[in-house]
C-alpha cells in the first residue's frame, strides 16, 4: 500500500515537473520567430529593431556550418528561419524542409539585383522559388602583398603549395571548400562525384597538408589576417573585403582555376506557423537602410543592388573583393552531393585533419 | 529506517531516465547503421573496426600522449604549490584555495580566448618579447599552446585533492618519524608523500580524463588541425552527421577510461593508500 503510495507521489512530481516546464515555454502572449543563422552574419541590432516594430519576440541561435545546421535539423530541432547556403538549401527542398516563398508579401523584392533572383540550380528551378538572396560571393586567396610574390598568383590555387610560403597559410576549415580547391587545382569539377578524382583530391590536400604545415581555421581568420599573422589565407570573398578594410597591405585575387561562387539565401522551413511574420522579417532585412546597416557590418556582396553600388563605389572602393568574379566558365556553384558521396568527402576531410 | 529506502526510488528513476537511458542509445547508435534515424537500423560492428584504422588509432594515441604530458605538468606544478599552501595558516589556506579556484569561476571559453590574445602573434607575449629585445615567436598553434591552455585549465583538479589530503595528514606520524632519526628528505620521501598518495592519484585521474576529451582547448589553440579524440567526436556528430561512428569512438573513449580509473584504484589499494584503511 505505501509503496504505491511514493510511486504515485513519485509521479505527481515528475508529471508536474514536464507540465510546469512545458508551461513555462509555451507560455507566449507575443508571436515568436525562431531564427538559425551562421555566427556573425547579421548586425544584431537589426533584431532587437524588428521585435520593435513588430512587436514580436525572436529566438535567435547560431551555427558554425551548414553541415553542424543541418545535423541540428535533421536531430528535430525546430526553426522558422534559417540562412544556408546553395548546395544546402537545394538539399533542404529536395528533402521537404521548406515552404516557398510568397513574393507577394515581399514588397521590398524589386530592390534585389535581377541576376541573383534567376540563379537556378537545375533546368527550369529556381533557388529564389524557396529562398530570398542574402549575400552571395566566391572562395579566393587573401594575401599580403609585401610577402607574397605578384608573379606567384599566376600558380592560383597551386601557390597553396609552394614550398616559400611554408608555414605561412591559413586554410578555411570547411569540407566543400578544402575539396573545392584541391579538385579544381587538379583540374576537375568541384561537384565531381567521381571517387577517384576525390581520392586525387585527398592526395593533394595531404601532401600539402605534409609539405605546407597550413593551419585550419574558421571565422578567427578574420582577426588572424587583420594582425597579419600570415601571408597567406584562403577566405570567402566578403571576409577578405571587410579584412582588407582594416588591412590595407592585404590584396585578394581569385585562382585562375576556377574557384566556388556562393549565394546564400534566407529560407522559412515547413514548422514555421507565423509565416506572415516570417515574410516580414524578410521583406524588412531587404528594405535599404537596414541592408546597408547589416551590410555594413558583414562585408559580404549584398544582394540589394543599391546596396551593393553604395558599398562598391563608397565604402569598400577600391577593394576589389567586395566584388566578386561573374561569367567566368571556369567558376562552378556547389551542387547537393547524394548521401553516400557526401559522406565519402565527409571522411577525406576528417582524414586530412587527423593527419 | 525501512521506508525511507524508499525514498531512493526516485533517484533511480532519475539516473535511468538521464544516465542509464542515453548510455542505452549511445551503444545502440554505436552497434548499428541506418544513420540517425531509429527506423531502418541493421545490427554491424563497422563502426569499431572503423576505429582501427591507422590515421583513427593515431588520434587515439595522439590524445593518449597529449593527457600524460598536461598531467606530468600538472603534478610538477600542483604538487609544490599544495604542499606550499598546505603549509600556511589555516586562515591564508583559504585565501590561497580560494585564489586557486577563481579562474574556474569564469567560462573556460572566455579563459582560452583570453589565452588566445596574449600567445597571438602579435599578442600580449609577443609585444613583452620584443620591448626586451628579443625576436618574435610563434605560439599560437603549436603544441605548446595547447598544453599551456590545458594546463591552466586542468591545474586547480590537480591541486585541491592533493591539498585536501596533506592538511588532512595525521602529523604525529611526522613528529615520531623525525624523533627516530629520518632527515627532512626521508621524512618528506617515506612519509608526507606516501601519505598523499591517494590525493595524487585523484588529482592524476581527474586531470587525465578531462585532458584525453577535451576538444575546446585544443581547437582554438592548436587550430583544427590539432585533432584529438574529442575533436573527432564532435565531428562526427555535428560535421559528418554520423551518429554510428561517433558513438563508437565514445564507447571505446568510455572503456578506456574505465580501464585506466580501475589500474589507478589498484595502484591505490597496492600501495601505500591501503594502509590508512
């Protein structure tokens, strides 16, 4: 008798413990938007500004990769707005995680630089269908000029490996990326699903791996380089922009192997609920003062063209990496690679870091 | 007596919903493929065999030799400094204890940051070296960073078990060794250190641990080219997104440290920590 006693207290306990918990998250009197962004990637105040106007609540959380975001997803963490990147938001709509956009709510939509809107990924499918542009840019080398010979550029990604910089280079601690160089220095596609070509791949990132002594780093290029610690550094074109801006002995070139021309997109996944609130958050990032305010402290190309112009001919003048190469056939964006490729190239790179 | 054993029902039931439970899955992820879902699962042992692979038992290894050198410098510094603090004023002791532990109060993330700017190239260091004459040196990224760092962080396990032994110490054992004769050395030797031996192999195991799995440390410090079993790990589960080999390194991790908390419990019982039972 008095066992069943404790265990039905027991339960009461526990029971009350999940409700009173539950309670207390879901007790909401304000809409919420949950937002899942790549660190560093929007000026904060701009948040903070929007649950003003709109008298709303945001949630926001970061990630490091759109590899760490999409295990986070997939593990049934649930967001309304999320920021990745081409080949991931191909797989997220290929995979039934988004909702489309309705450009009707979208009133700010005509201020988007026409070329970004029709980028497609497949004959006839548009990323803008499920995505609104965001920043968009390419992958090339960021280098100080007073160290690294002008004539050197001419091996483009191959000066990676030349033995006078040893122990001189930052490479970007990113899978697609550290195949991306290595595959096109090789000549090949960087969407190559050709194993063999990834094994060469894997051969050319361990032999520099063993000969360059490069460090992999993330986001603490961004510091690294600004002190000039090194000579060399692979980075995405809008860090080196904002870099060169408080460097000015650093210089940026694209390889003329060929490099990876990213556009990231801001996507509404399917659990979203306030999707009237989502647009706006949307629409209200696209209106102009609030693009330069973010532009201003990301760096990266801004997909508002105004925006864009003011920071190329304004801020960023004379940096040329703010403004990323166009048309060029040699250039490739990152397609969605199937399970069991992305999941080989996953090993290559676990296997050059564990060297 | 008899019913409040019944209290401890719910801390069974709390250790098997939080312990017991995630261990469960942690050994079905590592036993099984099929990704992360638990629909289609099929019983392998692909994952361990995985983990013999040369370039994976090298990380193991690397990780392995990475804990016994932060816990030698650990024990070369903690110990002096216990004994030191030991040897003080009960009042000072606490002053000293409580300077020991301050650094723990702050986030280790923020402490190794703050490792970061003084090793940087141009950092706090560099600056000092080069107002004394000397050239630059390059600490970030090398071994000696992440040593540094590991140390620093690791160092207050290592001296608190040791200090709580020594102050603890019965002293009328050092008062008759030395009215028969011992020197301070054969004193020190023969008796204040065989008795703290079981504080030593405390502070040894808690350091060792933490030291063989950490990832934060390392990775800021040592760049991500630095990979230890922890950072493996983490890779696994938020880079690779494959939950099946990740969880088998952690259960090879877990034996391991099983294993080596079990040889330390019988170096204990061996030696001269069995005599104070």
């Amino acid at each position: 008798m008095k066992r069943k006693w404790i265990g039905a207290a027991v339960l009461i306990m526990l029971c009350t413990g999940v409700l009173l918990g539950a309670a207390g998250c879901g007790g909401k009197d304000k809409p919420t938007l949950r937002i899942f962004n790549s660190g560093e990637y929007i000026e904060k105040s701009l948040l903070t500004k929007f649950e003003k106007k709109y008298d709303c609540k945001i949630v926001y959380e970061t990630y490091d990769s759109n590899e760490s975001m999409y295990t986070k997803l997939v593990s049934g963490s649930e967001y309304d707005i999320l920021v990745p990147s081409d080949y991931m938001i191909e797989r997220l709509i290929k995979e039934d995680y988004l909702q489309k956009i309705d450009w009707d709510k979208i009133s700010n939509k005509d201020a988007l630089i026409p070329a970004l809107m029709d980028k497609e990924y497949e004959q006839g499918e548009k990323y803008s269908a499920y995505s609104v542009p965001y920043f968009w840019g390419s992958v090339g080398i960021l280098y100080d000029t007073e160290v690294v010979d002008e004539e050197d550029l001419e091996q483009g990604w191959e000066i990676l490996r030349n033995k006078k910089y040893a122990g001189n280079i930052y490479m970007y601690d990113s899978e697609r990326d550290a195949l991306m160089i290595a595959l096109k220095s090789l000549g090949y596609s960087m969407n190559t699903e050709n194993k063999e070509e990834l094994d060469e791949a894997y051969e050319w990132l361990e032999k520099q791996r063993n000969t360059m002594d490069p460090v992999y780093v993330g986001d603490d290029v961004i510091d690294n380089m600004i002190s000039g610690n090194k000579a060399m550094a692979v980075v995405y074109s809008g860090d080196g922009a904002l870099i060169i801006a408080d460097n000015d002995k650093l210089d940026f070139f694209e390889p003329k192997q060929g490099t990876n021309l990213w556009y990231d997109g801001i996507v509404i996944t399917k659990y979203c609920e306030e999707t009237e609130l989502a647009h706006k958050f949307l629409n209200f990032l696209l209106e102009e003062d609030n693009a330069l305010l973010n532009d201003e402290e990301i760096g990266y190309s801004s997909s508002v063209q105004s925006v864009f112009e003011t920071m190329r001919d304004e801020n960023y003048k004379g940096i040329d990496a703010y403004v990323p190469r166009t048309d060029y056939e040699k250039d490739e964006v990152f397609r969605y690679q199937k399970p069991d490729i992305k999941s080989y190239c996953a090993d290559l790179w676990t296997k050059v870091k564990a060297q | 007596m008899k019913q409040f054993k019944k209290l401890v029902v719910p801390y069974i039931i709390w250790s098997a919903v939080f312990v017991v439970f995630p261990l469960v899955l942690i050994f079905l992820y590592a036993v099984t493929t099929g990704g992360n879902s638990l629909v289609n699962i099929k019983f392998t042992w692909d994952s361990f065999q995985k983990m013999a692979e040369p370039i994976y038992v090298s990380v193991f290894l690397r990780s392995l030799k990475l804990g016994v050198i932060t816990t030698i410098i650990c024990l070369g510094l903690g110990y002096p400094l216990a004994y030191m603090i030991s040897k003080c004023r009960e009042q000072v002791q606490v002053i000293l204890i409580l300077f020991i532990t301050i650094p723990m109060w702050i986030n280790t993330l923020l402490r190794t940051y703050a490792w970061i700017s003084i090793l940087q190239d141009n950092g706090l260091l560099n600056s000092l070296l080069e107002w004394l004459g000397f050239g630059k040196l390059h600490f970030m990224y090398t071994d000696v960073a992440v040593v540094m760092g590991l140390v620093c962080d690791l160092l207050p396990f290592m001296i608190i078990p040791i200090h709580t032994v020594l102050t603890k110490m019965d002293h009328s054992l050092i008062e008759a060794a030395q009215d028969l004769g011992a020197d301070k050395w054969q004193v020190f030797g023969k008796v204040i250190f065989k008795m703290s031996i079981p504080g030593v192999l405390n502070g040894v195991t808690m350091v060792f641990l933490l030291a063989i799995s950490a990832f934060v440390i390392p990775k800021l410090l040592g760049g991500a080219q630095y990979f230890l079993i922890g950072n493996l790990i983490e890779d696994q589960f938020l880079n690779v997104g494959n939950w099946n080999f990740g969880s088998a390194i952690s259960i090879i991790l877990a034996l391991a440290i099983l294993l080596i908390i079990n040889l330390m419990r019988k170096v204990d019982s061996d030696g001269a920590g069995g005599d104070e039972e």
